[in-house]
C-alpha cells in the first residue's frame, strides 16, 4: 500500500513539474498561420508580411494555409474550433468578421467570444472611387449626385456583409443618401467592372484601387480614415470634405482560439510587436498602402469589442442582409 502511495505521489510531481517545461518548450513544432481568404489578397498579404519574422522570434516555423470561403467564415470557424494550443492561429480582416457576427444569417461561432486577440497586425484605408465618367470630383459632388438620382448609382463590393459593402451602407447612413448595392465575388471583379463603367463607384482598400489609377479609369475621391493615408498624402479624407463621424479602415489582427493559455498569446504579440517595429516590416506594409501597427492582447481585444458593438449598430441602422 505504501508503495502504491508513493508510486501515486512520485506520479503526480512529475506532471506538476511537467506543465511549466511544457509550456516554456512552446512552440515545439510549426505553427499554422489560417487566413479565411484566397491568396493574392490583403489579408493574405498581411499574414505573410508577419509570418517570416515571427518565425523567427519563435524559433519555429509559422505557415500560412489560406482557408476561403463565405466570406471569410470558413477559415475563421476552422480556427474557432481548433484546440486552443497556439499552433492554429487566424490572421482576420476584424471588420468582415464583426460584421458577420450582426448579419441575420450568424456563422457558426460567435467571433465575440470564440477567439482571444493576440495582436494587430495592419490597419489599411480604404477610399472613394468612381469611374471617371462618373461626374464627380469630390466627394460632395458625388453625395449631390446621388441625391439627384436616388436609388440609381451603384456601388459595388467584394460581396455581402464585407467591409467593402458596410462601408457603402455607412457612407448612405451618415450622407442621407441612397445608392444600389451591387455584390461581387470578392474585390477584383467589383474593380474590373468599375473600371469598365459597368458600376459607378467602390468603397475599397487602396492596394486594390492603386494599381488602377494610373490607367486614368478611376477617380480617388477621399480617403476613409480620420487622417490621411501616408501613401496618398495628397487625398482629403471624406471628414476633410465635410463627412462627419465617418471613419473607416481595414484592420487585420492576429487571433487565437479562446482558451489558448496566455503565456502563449504573450510570446506571440510580444513576437508581432517586434517585428512591426522593424523598418523592412514597415516597408512592406506601406507598398500595400497600410500601416504596420501592433498591440497588446488587452488592446486587441478592446479594438475586437468596439469592431463588434460598432458594425453591429451599422448593420442595424442600414437593414442590411
């Protein structure tokens, strides 16, 4: 019997002593970096700005596996529904996904409380485009012209529920204005149409508007953020042109499925901060048109609740579906 006690006991301290080596030998293998999305995109680009150097830090292998599909919602509910153990990681477009979470048609995870923010990764304006027909020069032109013609100018999106679409039912919502959604298959056949004038206007990130302008089909009219772009310093806001409370961006964060211990989530933002300070990080961001930005797990989450309360109200107010 008092052998089997002490066999019991000695048992017990080795797994005690056993969880911290674990959880200091984290991460013992690669880790996969999910993103909900084709690659070639902005969130694909985003994760693969990150992967390298964060894999480094770690000092094992950070993956990008691209899961698409509705609109981001497979490869997140992928995540959602993984063991929380840190080597399945979501690289997500935060505005699409709180979005979701307030369509009536909900994905099957609730983003609120599914996942644990690691870190910021990208914050990516987005702009005002029309078609150079279009006439419009500014952005109050183009609010009289969709007064003038109600329900007839059309504003094309990557697809229901995206950030490209709310964008649009936000700029009716705070303009008083009414415009025809028209939804695409993701941002380059909404791209390839306005430049062919077979809609009027977009409300997209600028890595998709930018390659287009020099061919003189498109017209910028504004930026959505509250200060301008750093990489179109010359174009107003649409606050600047008398837009009020109209603030938008694209922010992509690093996320983990909730449960995943925090020491772990720790060592990954601790490794995303590093490398956003680091002037070949800043660089690529920039090339995209966005801003390199880190944060903390606390800030992440904070910035993942005020996306969900914010997008929610959007939703709400426009009777989008």
């Amino acid at each position: 019997m008092k052998q089997t006690w002490r066999i019991a006991l000695a048992g017990a301290v080795l797994a005690l002593a056993a969880g911290p080596v674990s959880a200091q030998a984290w991460p013992a293998k690669p880790v996969r970096m999910v993103v909900p999305f084709p690659p070639g995109g902005a969130t694909d680009a985003a994760a693969r700005i990150y992967a390298q150097h964060l894999g480094d830090f770690l000092g094992q292998g950070v993956v990008v596996e691209n899961k698409a599909g509705a609109g981001g919602e497979i490869g997140a509910e992928y995540v959602a529904k993984s063991a929380p153990d840190g080597y399945t990681l979501l690289m997500g477009a935060v505005g699409s996904h709180a979005i979701h979470a307030a369509m009536p048609d909900k994905p099957g995870y609730d983003f609120a409380t599914a996942f644990v923010g690691v870190s910021m990764a990208t914050s990516m304006p987005m702009a005002v485009a029309v078609n150079s027909k279009v006439p419009a020069n500014n952005v109050q032109e183009l609010i009289a012209l969709a007064k003038s013609k109600p329900g007839t100018i059309t504003f094309g999106s990557a697809g229901p529920g995206t950030s490209q679409h709310m964008a649009g039912e936000l700029f009716q919502v705070v303009t008083g204005t009414k415009l025809m959604h028209v939804p695409y298959r993701g941002s380059g056949p909404a791209i390839t149409d306005l430049l062919g004038g077979q809609i009027d206007m977009v409300i997209e990130t600028l890595p998709a508007l930018l390659p287009q302008v020099a061919s003189g089909k498109i017209r910028l009219l504004g930026v959505t953020t509250a200060t301008r772009a750093t990489a179109l310093p010359d174009l107003p806001t649409l606050m600047e042109q008398g837009v009020k409370d109209y603030s938008v961006a694209t922010a992509y964060a690093l996320l983990a499925p909730a449960g995943t211990p925090p020491a772990v989530v720790d060592k990954l933002s601790a490794g995303m901060q590093k490398a956003a300070a680091m002037a070949s990080v800043q660089q690529a961001a920039l090339k995209l048109g966005a801003d390199a930005v880190a944060t903390s797990p606390a800030d992440t989450s904070r910035v993942l609740k005020q996306e969900v309360a914010r997008w929610g109200d959007v939703v709400r107010m426009s009777a989008a579906k």
